[in-house]
C-alpha cells in the first residue's frame, strides 16, 4: 500500500502575497486620489458640489479601502496558508525519514532547507528538502547516505 502524504502546497501563499502586492498598488493611489477631490470638493462653492460629484469621491474612497481589505485578508490568509504548508512538509519529512531532530529552515520558492538527524546519529545541516508528487519529501543528501554510490 503506497504511503500518503499531507498536502504541501507553498505555491498558493505567494500568489497571495503577489494578489495582495496588485491590490496594495492599486488602493492606496486610488485613496490619496480620493482625498485631492474630496479637498478640492470642499473649496467648490455651493453651487459646484453636486451629488453626483460627492457620490464618485465616495465610491473611490470604497474601493480604495477594499482594496486594501483585499490586502489584508490576503496577507493573513497567506501567511496561514504557509504555516500550514511548512507544519504538512514537517510531518511528511517525520513520516518519511523518522528523524530524531528537525528544524526547518528558510523557503526559496523551489525547495526548503532543513537540519536533521537521522535515528542512526547522522546529522544533516542546510539540506535541500524537494517536495514531489503527492507532498513526499525527498532529501538527496539522506537518499545517498542510504544509497551509497557504487566505487569506481
């Protein structure tokens, strides 16, 4: 029976960050635009300040603090999303290799780093972890420690 593993999914986040990096350039423009006609809007005399006038400042106002919602609820949901991607790699690389140490270091957008050490004593500092079809962790630098190669 073939091992699962948990979903390690790192691409999603940073299309968050990327989305929320388009709405953060789009919305706060959109608010400082807003704010110069709602201040020139109230040097209008009487006359000049129609509905219609207040109503388009008010409507740039909206969507330029949705935007930056947009920014917000983008980042928190990122920023949950990598937790749970690095927490899924952390529990695979345990399922895989039962190490008796690990830490895991910084994430590149290919692969991430780890330290470990493996049950037989052997330590691994700054290993590249590739994360393949299905979430499975593969450690080349542990799969030669098992696999030594052939002399010659």
């Amino acid at each position: 029976m073939p091992t699962s593993y948990l979903n390690v999914d790192f691409v999603l986040p940073l299309i968050g960050v990327g989305a929320a990096g388009v709405f953060l350039v789009f919305g706060i423009p959109m608010l400082i635009h807003a704010q110069i006609r709602k201040a020139k809007f109230n040097k209008l005399s009487d006359g000049y300040q129609t509905h219609a006038l207040r109503s388009s400042i008010r409507l740039e106002k909206i969507i330029g603090i949705s935007s930056l919602v947009a920014v917000v609820a983008l980042c928190a949901g990122s920023w949950f999303g990598f937790g749970t991607a690095k927490s899924n790699l952390q529990a695979n690389i345990e399922q895989k290799y039962q190490p008796s140490e690990l830490s895991l270091g910084s994430y590149n957008g290919s692969w991430i780093t780890a330290d470990l050490t493996l049950p037989d004593g052997t330590k691994f500092k700054g290993v590249t972890v590739d994360i393949q079809d299905g979430g499975e962790p593969f450690i080349e630098d542990v799969w030669y420690h098992y696999n030594p190669k052939p002399a010659g």
